[in-house]
C-alpha cells in the first residue's frame, strides 16, 4: 500500500509538472503574440493630388504621424497626424521627384514618386533649367520643344557659357534666341514669368528676356537708376506694352545689389488689367495693360530689337507659364527657384 502511495504521489507530482509546462508554454505563447501586437505600427500617410495651374496640391487623407514633404530633395512642408484636409502646393516641373518621409527614428519613406505626366506639372509654356553642361541648344523642359539656340552676336564667337546649373553671359553678344515661342499657346490673356539670374554689373542697362511682335511687347529687364543707387545697384524692371510704344508699360522692383543671386518674377492679367513685378516673393509694384499678348520669337540675354543691352551675369532657371499668378504662388514658385 505504501508503494502504491509513493508511486501514486510522484505520478501526481509529473502529471502537476507537466500542467505547470503546458500552462507555462501557453502563457508564453500568448505573451509572444501579444508583444508582437503591440508593436511600433507603420507609419502611414496618403494624399489626395489636385492639379493646379502652378502644378500639384497634396492634401493628406489620412496620416498616422509627422512627416517631411520634399520637392528634389528639398523639405517644403510637415504634416502631423491631425494635418488631414491641409494642403501643400507644389510648383511641379517634368523629371520632379516627390517624396514623403516619416520624421520618427525609422525615417521611412512613404511616397516616392517622379512627376512625368503633363497633368501633374503647371501651366507651362516653357521651362528653361541651364544645367545641360554643353551643347549649342538650350532644352525646354516642360515638353513643349520650344528649344533655344546658344549665340553670340560677333562672328566666331560661341556664345554663353554653361556651368553646372546656370548659362553664363558675357555682357559683349551673348544670348539665346527661341523661335516662334507659341506651344501650346501663341496668344494668352495672362502669362507669368519666372526668373532666376545674378548680373556682375549694375552700371549698364540689361535684357534677361524681351519679345516684341507687331503688336506687343514685353519683357523684364535691369536698369541703372541714377542718382539713387549706387555703382553697384540696379532697378529690376518688368514690362508689357504695346510694340513701338513709349514704354509706359514698365513696372520698377525697388533697388538691388549686383552680384546675389535673386529671383524675378513677373504676371499679367488682362481680365484685371494689371501687371505686377516680385523680387524675391514680395510684390515690388504694380502697373495697367489690357490686350491679348503675343507669345511668338523670344530672346533672353539680348534686346529684341536689335543687337544691344547684353546681360553680364548668369540666368539660372527660367519659367514661363500661361496663368496669372496670385502672391501665394509666386511665393511656392520664387522658394523653388531660389
């Protein structure tokens, strides 16, 4: 009977061993499962794109942490898990990359993506970048083949220079000449040009662009102001008229310094009537012009006209589109340019 007790004890004691392991393993089961639930999740983030005559608006959808949107690398705006229904514009030129990045220690990238399709990208006639390195030919960027040709006035000379991301003028017979500048448009009633240029003089009068038809003329300039600048300053001009006018269209920025780097833009809108030049983001001035404008031939670096008032300096990205911008957009437009 005694052995029958003790046998029967350790039977017990194996069979309580056995229920503690089984338990055991089970509660470590679940404590496995339950860790890997409450895991860091994936940061998330979706958009909604609008198309815009400047280029895209995102607007979050849905977002589940801080996150940094990049344009080409460079930070444009942060969202945070409560930013759904705010929005970025972005001023989206062909071959632009897009992308998101989750600002937690993983630093995920969460959209990436490179805009190629003309319903992505503003209203673009033209968009010059200067970064081709050689060649005679000045390519337009926005898909449009209003290409330039790199010349010089005098005979033998080759005409501007490039660097690694500008054209440089010599201020002596450089320029660019673009022929029927009229793809997809040849007439608007509103366009915007964007320029980004450092001239090493500001003692002479200088053309950064000029057309001039039968009927109109505009363009944007930098002229010497006299009196109340300095040698080394200079009045950024913009300019749309009627051709063979007296020039009563021209709108003056407020003074600037030669060699920095600045960023011009100029708009018309002939439903308002008005012109307006920016330097920089800021509006500088504001002017009167009510008639259809003419895209046509386009010069940069030189008068239109004739053979005279050659930049000195570099021009760096032009855009030419065939909207009317309002502040906020030359602002997005002016930041990418800079």
């Amino acid at each position: 009977m005694g052995s029958a007790r003790g046998a029967s004890t350790v039977v017990g004691v194996l069979l309580l061993v056995g229920i503690v392991v089984i338990v055991g393993g089970v509660v470590a089961l679940g404590a496995l499962t339950f860790l890997d639930g409450t895991g860091t999740p994936q940061a998330t983030a979706n958009f909604d794109y609008e198309e815009t005559p400047v280029g895209i608006r995102m607007t979050p959808s849905a977002i589940s942490t801080t996150v940094t949107v990049q344009l080409n690398g460079r930070d444009v705006a942060t969202f945070g898990p409560n930013s759904a229904g705010q929005s970025v514009l972005l001023p989206t030129a062909p071959g632009d990359r897009i992308t998101v990045v989750s600002r937690d220690r993983e630093q995920s990238v969460l959209v990436q993506r490179t805009v190629d399709d003309r319903s992505e990208v503003g209203d673009f006639i033209a968009y010059y970048r200067f970064d081709s390195g050689s060649g005679d030919t000045l390519v337009d960027r926005s898909g449009n083949d209003n290409n330039g040709t790199l010349k010089n006035s005098d005979v033998g000379d080759s005409g501007p220079s490039w660097n690694s991301d500008s054209l440089t003028f010599d201020g002596q017979g450089d320029y660019v000449e673009i022929n029927n500048l009229n793809t997809p448009v040849s007439n608007v009633s509103e366009f915007t040009i964007a320029i980004a240029y450092r001239t090493e003089s500001g003692t002479e009068k200088q053309e950064l662009v000029e057309h001039i038809s039968e009927s109109d003329n505009w363009g944007s300039e930098l002229k010497p102001c006299s009196s109340e600048c300095s040698e080394s300053e200079y009045k950024p001009v913009f300019f749309v008229d009627e051709a063979g006018g007296s020039q009563t269209g021209q709108i003056f920025a407020n003074k600037q310094t030669e060699n920095e780097r600045h960023v011009l833009v100029g708009t018309y809108d002939r439903s308002a009537g008005e012109t307006t030049v920016y330097v920089d983001g800021e509006s500088e001035a504001t002017g009167s012009f009510n008639s259809e404008i003419n895209m046509g031939d386009f010069y940069i670096g030189r008068d239109a006209e004739g053979s005279s008032d050659f930049l000195d300096g570099e021009i760096f990205e032009i855009r030419l589109y065939y909207t009317a911008f309002d502040g906020e957009e030359v602002q997005v437009v002016t930041k990418a340019m800079e």
